[in-house]
C-alpha cells in the first residue's frame, strides 16, 4: 500500500505561483481611483485651486499667509453647474471665492 503524499512532497514549478487570476476587486480599484483624480483635476481647473497638495494661500481680507493642504470640506465632488465650493484649511472653511491667491508649494 502507498504513502498518502505530503503537501510539501508535490513539485509546484515557481512559474505557477505569479499565473493567479488578477482580484477583479483591484481593478475596480484603479479605475475608481483614476476617474476621482481626474474630477479632482477637474475642479483645480475651473476654480484654479490645488487640492490635497501643500500650498501657500492667502484670504481676502487676511493680511497673513496660510501654508498647508487646502481639502475640499466635503467628500462630495461638486457637480459640474456649481459655481462656488467650499473648501477646508485646517480648522478654517471658507469659499473658494474668499481665496485671493493659491499657490502650490
């Protein structure tokens, strides 16, 4: 009578290991995360704004000059027909019209 043969007795050749099927997840992935970039570039381009970047920005009606990530307030992108966007700068929300410069750092 033969041996039942142990897992680690089978020659799997290393060439298998990297032929699995791609995770069809991942791939909805990318093309989620590829298509938000380019809204995002979207809206940098009608409000002339940068968005999740590091940038110098100054107010209407401030005298000083903010350094940090300018985030849009929320996780909505804004529809094509909106003509202003609310924006976050740390603690700070304002208009997208309340901006006198951005600059990308």
């Amino acid at each position: 009578m033969e041996e039942p043969k142990n897992q680690l007795d089978f020659n799997f050749a290393s060439d298998d290991l990297l032929e699995f099927p791609r995770d069809l997840g991942e791939e909805g992935w990318f093309q989620f995360n590829s298509e938000q970039k380019q809204a995002f570039l979207r809206v940098e381009e009608k409000f002339g704004i940068v968005l999740n970047k590091r940038v110098r920005l100054r107010l209407r009606g401030w005298e000083e000059e903010f350094v940090g990530k300018l985030v849009l307030d929320s996780l909505l992108l804004p529809s094509p027909a909106t003509e202003t966007i609310r924006l976050r700068f740390g603690g700070m929300t304002f208009e997208n019209t309340d901006i006198d410069y951005c600059i990308s750092l």
